[in-house]
C-alpha cells in the first residue's frame, strides 16, 4: 500500500475522490458535482480539495490557467487502508472475527457464502 495512505479517507475525503476516481475534473467541475450530491460550498470544495493536495491524495496539471485534478490514490489503495482500519478497530485486527461477526448477524446470503469460498480457495492455491 502506498505510504502517504497510513489512515483510512474521511467521509469527506471519500466523497471527493469517488469524483476524482470517475476521472479528471477542474474544480469547477468538482464544485457543481459535490455542490449536487453533498451541498458543499464553492469554498468547503476548494478547502478539501487543497488539503487533499498537500496530503498527497490528488494532484494537479496546469491546462492553461485551469487546474485539473486527478486521483492520485487508486481506489483498491483506498479500500485496502479502509478496510485495514475496520479490523483493527472493531475486530482486533481479526479476519475471523469479521466473518464470525456477518455470520452470527445473518447478514451472509448464499452468494456471499460460495463468493467466500471461492475466494479462500483460491488464496489457498496461491499460498502454495
């Protein structure tokens, strides 16, 4: 996982870069689509959008006087720092008790089961 992701995404962090991950926007762009789907302010967008910069999540090319921004974190690094936080904070850091947890919960369907099992097979033949 990159460096600069030791911590997982704020929800704000989130909302920005499931912009940014559809593909490059200005910031005016960003603006209009976070302005539509959360509310924020030309100024909260500007705000985020230079704290994110600074730490290393998006950056910049200059296209004449307009800045277009790009994601500069892959989502499956995003997902993975997420998911990393998750377990350590409600699950010690435990795989099994996460399962365990969704088990006892009745929140598995079939599909999620087989999906679940086709994964740990496969994990299983590349460990070899």
């Amino acid at each position: 996982m990159e460096e600069r992701m030791r911590d997982a995404l704020s929800p704000s962090e989130w909302r920005v870069m499931e912009c940014l991950w559809t593909g490059p926007k200005t910031l005016m762009e960003l603006v209009r689509a976070l302005r539509d789907s959360a509310g924020w302010a030309k100024s909260t967008v500007t705000t985020m959008v230079r704290r994110m910069e600074e730490k290393g999540l998006i950056d910049h090319e200059q296209s004449g006087r307009t800045k277009v921004f790009r994601a500069a974190l892959a989502r499956k690094d995003a997902a993975a720092a997420e998911t990393d936080s998750l377990l350590e904070r409600a699950f010690q850091g435990s795989v099994g008790l996460l399962i365990s947890s969704l088990a006892d919960r009745n929140s598995l369907t079939k599909a999620d089961i087989d999906e679940l099992y086709a994964i740990l097979e496969q994990a299983e033949e590349e460990s070899k």
